[in-house]
C-alpha cells in the first residue's frame, strides 16, 4: 500500500482514492459499508490518510499546492484530516499578494455545460461560486480586493473570467458590498 502511494504518485490522485476508500468506510456523506465490502480496513485507511495529508503538507511547504490542477479539493481533504487552521492559515498566506489570488481564483474556477433540445452546440458556463470558497476565502473580507483587481485588468484570460465570475456569483447571492 505504501508502494502504491509512494513518492512519484501525484497527490491529487491519492486524495482521489483515498476518498472513494472513505466513502466505503462511511466518510463523506457515505453509508459505512461492511468490513468484508471495503477494499482496505479501518487500520489501513488511516494510513493512507497519513500518508494524504502527509503530502499534501509537503506540497503546501514547498508552494506547490497552488500549482496542482485542483487545489481546492486539496484544501478540503488537508482541512478534513488536518481541522481547520492549517488550510485556512496557508491560504491567508498564499494569498497576500495579488498574483497568488488570482491564480488560486482561476483554479477555483470551474465549468458547467448545457445543451437545450433545439441547440446544436453545447454552451460551456464559468462557474465559482464563493460559498464553496468560504472555508478559505472570506467572500465580505476578500471582495473589495478582488474588484480592485478587476478594474486594474492585469490578468490572463482565465483569471479575468474567474474574477468576473467571482464578482457575479458573490452580487448574485445578495452579498452586496457598499464600498
């Protein structure tokens, strides 16, 4: 098992896994399945947790952890093994300069597609909702940045489309900031 998570597996891929092995365990929302039904025990669960949060650390100490394609799902696996504080205090951090926030803006950002009966092609729709950003960025504290961010307009098309969806989703909710 350690083989397997070892040191050249990417960590968004254990994270992945360890996931679907919690689900059987009753994690996530799941029903606990019987032991006979689970791939791994209670025991080796726990382990691979370790080894999870293990790395999820190390890519968050060495400042890769915004790089991964995915780290919001990074963030709440280290906030589910780890509480609260670590995530939050890394993204805080990671965060203070206006790069760094747009980038993990543009990361965040994801999309929906939808197709009416009478369309021929498929419409693809930005979505980033700030709730599902909450545990790690505070939308009242962070959203006079990210306007001011916007009206600068140094950014890449994508962090642009993150940031106006951001701005749109965070006015949609009713969570209008008179500044």
């Amino acid at each position: 098992m350690n083989s397997a998570f070892g040191k050249r597996t990417a960590v968004e891929f254990i994270v992945r896994e360890i996931m679907v092995l919690g689900q059987q365990h009753g994690k996530h929302g799941s029903r606990k399945k019987d032991e006979d039904d689970c791939i791994v025990t209670d025991e080796q669960l726990g382990k691979l947790e370790a080894i999870g949060l293990e790395r999820i650390r190390k890519l968050a100490k060495d400042e890769r952890l915004l790089l991964a394609s995915k780290p919001l799902g990074l963030l709440y696996m280290w906030k589910e093994l780890a509480g609260d504080s670590e995530p939050i205090e890394w993204v805080e951090s990671t965060i203070a300069s206006d790069a760094s926030l747009l980038t993990f803006l543009e990361k965040s950002l994801g999309y929906s597609r939808s197709q009416g009966l009478g369309d021929y092609a498929v419409r693809v729709l930005p979505s980033l909702n700030p709730n599902s950003l909450e545990p790690f960025l505070m939308a009242e504290a962070a959203i006079g940045r990210i306007r001011a961010l916007r009206e600068r307009g140094e950014m890449t098309e994508t962090q642009r489309a993150a940031v106006a969806q951001y701005i749109a989703e965070y006015e949609a909710s009713g969570k209008l900031l008179t500044e």
